[in-house]
C-alpha cells in the first residue's frame, strides 16, 4: 500500500469515526511528518487525497481543517423492488461476468473476489502440511459432520471474543459459506415455498432458490443503513414467508451493514412470526471498524438465525471453507451435509485450525482491512475523478465492493461488454435482481492493490459512461 494512502486513511477513519471532528484543524504537515518520519510530499499527497474526497480542507495560511458539511458523494437510491413473489430465471449473465474474472490479464473491476495476492499462503501451506503429516487416521472417521472439533472450538472462540455464546454443538463445517447457505435453506424450506430476500442481492442468492424451486419477495435496501425493516414487515403480512436470507453485514452488493438495534428488532421480528434467517455473514472479517458490528446472531434468543460464515473472503480463497452456526437446526444441517458430500476435506478443517490457533490470523486481519480500506478510499478518488458527474455511491464500512448508481439512460450490460472488449470487468446490476433491474448499476471490485492500471481502467469506463 502506498504510504501516503495507509495515512489518509487513517485520518478519514479517525474523521468518520468522530475522533476528528468538523472544525478540527489537522496536525501542520511539517509535524505530521516529524512525528510519523514519513516525508513532508507523503503527508502533502495524503492530505490532497482527503481534500479531494471532500473529508477536509485548506485555509490559506493557515492550514488544513475538518471540513463542517463534508462533501459526501451521494449514496444510491433506496431500492424500488417490485411488491409481488417471483419466480426465477436467474440468467447466463452471473456466469458470462464469473467466466470474463478468471482471466489475470483483466483489470478485475468486476471480480467477486480480492485479490489473492492478500492473503498468507506460506503459513496456510505450512499449517495445512503439517495437519496432514500428523493425521490421525481414526480422526477422519470421528470427524464426520458436524466437522473437526478443533476447527469448531476455534470458530466458537471467535464468537466467544464477540461476546456471543455459541456452542460447538451448533457448528457444522461446510465448503465455504455458499454450502452453508444451501443446506440451511433446504432444511428450511420446501419446493414452491415463499422466502424473502434483499433487493439487490448476491447472486448465489437467487441462483439457490431458482434450484430449490421457491419463489423469492424481494424487500428494498437502503444503500448504507440496509435492509427496510419497515418493509419486510408489511411483507410478512401480505405473503406467507417461510424464511429469510439476508446480510446483515456488508451486504452484497451494496456494502450496507445493518446497526445492531436494527438486527436486535429484526431477529425479534422474525422470531414472533417463527420465521427462521438465513444469516449470510462472508464478509463480517473484514469490516474497518476495530469495533465490529455483531450479527443479527447476536440476538437470536429462539434458534431460529442459521448464521452462515466463511474463510473464502478473509484468510483462505480456494480452501473451500466455511460453517454454519445452525441453532435449533443444528442436527438436521449436520444430517444435510453428510448427504450432500459426507465431509469437508479434513487436513483443509484441521490446518484452519492450527492457523486460527497459532498462525496470527488477527495480524493478517489487521493487514488485510487495511490494504482493502486504503484501496477503497484510491477506487473514491478515481470515481470522483474521472466519472461523469451524477453517479452516487456509499463508501462501506469494509470489504471490497463499492455499488455505484449511474445516470439513468447508463445500460450497463453494454458497459460490461465495451469494457471486456478493452481489458476491463465490471459487474452490471441486472446480476442482482430476480428481475434484472438495476439497468444502471455497476458493482466495482475495490479489493485488489491499487496500481496505476486500475486508476486507468476507472478513466476508461469514465470515458465509456459519457457515451450514455
Ligand atoms: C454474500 C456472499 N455469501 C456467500 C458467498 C460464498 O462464500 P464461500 O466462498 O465461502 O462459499 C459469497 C461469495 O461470493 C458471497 O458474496
């Protein structure tokens, strides 16, 4: 990470946060440079850089301040889903956009993943030989579903630092959260039933419940507050909804993180119908924030939230890990699994969870929201540079993925296709919606080191949006 970025990003937390507040005037970049023996032109371009995101401001001769109306960009609108059940045909386009990222030589704008460069492949490897060499043969017996009690003790830990009781017994190991999810919704479903979703939502999303047959209500987000709570509670009571799946914590696409009242009221809420979450949480380990926001989990006093994490975003793409923390339907996702695939791969189970004990993931973690949030804050200054003047976007709280509205006549299918013919992915809305709406909408992959060709690839697809 650039150096002048890993300090701007730091202050605009520290603005966002309210340790900085408007008014406030900024250590003289003299001082800054002295106290952080970092050079005075590294401070200089970290103060331009918050300048040009609207965080603060210079005063002749007398230096830079918080500024008191922070020019924010605007963030999205709040969605307009359509108020009936669909069924689903969700089309070709998911897999033309996964299809368009696995090339390298790509600008990988449209990726669903960060890049793999972040993550701590050596340690994995060690760990992972390591697990094998001393395998206990009977383990791979004794390890059948719900999984390797290593493993689960490691995850129980982590709820437990969140302040969250969660018992091994709740935990079944999956391959990657994507398994969690279809098995939960399988154990809480059945064919032609009704479940509620977000609208935009995550494509596997929809791609789940057109498999299992079910129609899908789609209930309008807020770009940065998350799901309307309001909404789904009409919904409730016009369909008979048998469950949700939502993400709670850095939505995807669109970043938003519901607050934990809000989660509080929604497990309340679905509590009192008996309608079981689907709490998809891939994306919760690498929220910015040294104080995460807990799941809507947190406050499930009926077991009715299947909370459904993974490794794939945070410590290890391609090991295919991931869990369940299931609640009352513990045994039955145990059972699920053993018939899906009978087992994760153990020596991949039991080398997590050497790596989760011994290997400094905290550390990596540390790292890794860090080289994210500083990308992120370089993918805002290429936006506000070069796109055309009336797109809106929300910074997320974390992860990787910034969800840009476009002006209205923008098709961004045709973005995705000029932009491929030119080296570049995107990902257009239509991916994200049991209706294809969201014509003009891109989801923009922020989570790979910000070099030179990124920033150029943004001017592109900036020159591309003025032919609209
Ligand atoms: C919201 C969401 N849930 C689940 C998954 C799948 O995660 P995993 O790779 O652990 O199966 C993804 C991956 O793209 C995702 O974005």
């Amino acid at each position: 990470v650039k150096l002048y970025r890993a300090v701007a990003q730091e202050l605009s937390g520290m603005i966002r946060g309210g340790s900085l507040a408007a008014g406030d005037q900024l250590p003289s970049v003299r001082s800054l440079s002295r106290s952080r023996k970092i050079s005075p032109a590294t401070v200089l371009k970290a103060y331009e850089a918050l300048e040009a995101n609207g965080l603060i401001e210079a005063r002749p001769r007398s230096g830079y301040y918080v500024r008191e109306h922070q020019k924010q960009p605007i963030p999205p609108q709040t969605s307009r889903p359509k108020a009936n059940s669909t069924r689903l045909d969700v089309s070709d386009l998911v897999f033309q956009t996964l299809e368009a990222s696995r090339n390298r030589k790509v600008v990988p704008l449209g990726s669903a993943f960060p890049s793999p460069t972040y993550f701590p492949w050596p340690k994995l490897a060690r760990y992972l030989g390591s697990s094998a060499r001393h395998l206990d043969p009977w383990s791979t017996v004794e390890s059948l579903p719900p999984g390797s009690v290593d493993l689960r003790q490691q995850i129980a830990k982590r709820y437990l630092r969140l302040g969250m009781s969660v018992g091994i017994e709740q935990i079944v190991v999956t391959a990657g959260a994507l398994e969690a999810l279809n098995l939960a919704l399988q154990s809480v479903t059945r064919p032609g039933d009704t479940i509620a979703i977000e609208s935009p939502t995550f494509y596997g999303c929809l791609q789940a419940a057109q498999r299992l047959g079910l129609q899908v209500v789609e209930i309008p987000m807020h770009p940065t507050e998350g799901l309307d709570i309001e909404a789904l509670r009409t919904a409730i009571t016009r369909f008979p909804i048998r469950a949700c799946w939502f993400m709670t914590t850095l939505q995807h696409p669109t970043g938003a993180t519901l607050s934990q009242p809000r989660k509080r009221e929604l497990a309340r809420l679905l509590a009192g119908h008996d309608i079981p979450l689907i709490e998809d949480d891939a994306y919760s380990e690498l929220q910015f924030a040294s104080k995460p926001e807990l799941p809507a989990k947190a406050f499930d006093e009926t077991g009715r939230v299947l909370h459904c994490g993974s490794f794939s975003k945070c410590l290890a793409p391609g090991y295919r890990l991931g869990w369940v923390a299931a609640g009352r339907y513990s045994a039955d996702l145990s059972r699920r699994k053993i018939e899906a695939s009978i087992a994760t791969s153990l020596p991949v189970q039991q080398g997590i969870a050497q790596m989760l004990r011994h290997g400094g993931f905290d550390t990596h973690l540390t790292k890794l929201r860090r080289d994210l949030a500083a990308s992120q804050l370089a993918a805002m200054e290429s936006l506000q540079r070069y796109f055309p003047a009336g797109y809106r976007v929300a910074a997320p709280r974390g992860g990787y993925f910034l969800w840009v509205e476009c002006a209205s006549q923008v098709d961004s299918l045709d973005v995705h296709r000029r932009a491929l013919d030119v080296g570049i992915t995107v990902a257009p809305g239509p991916i994200f919606s049991a209706r294809q709406q969201f014509k003009n909408y891109l989801r923009l992959n922020t989570g790979h080191p910000w070099t030179g060709a990124t920033a150029r690839a943004i001017q592109t697809l900036g020159t591309l949006l003025r032919r609209y």
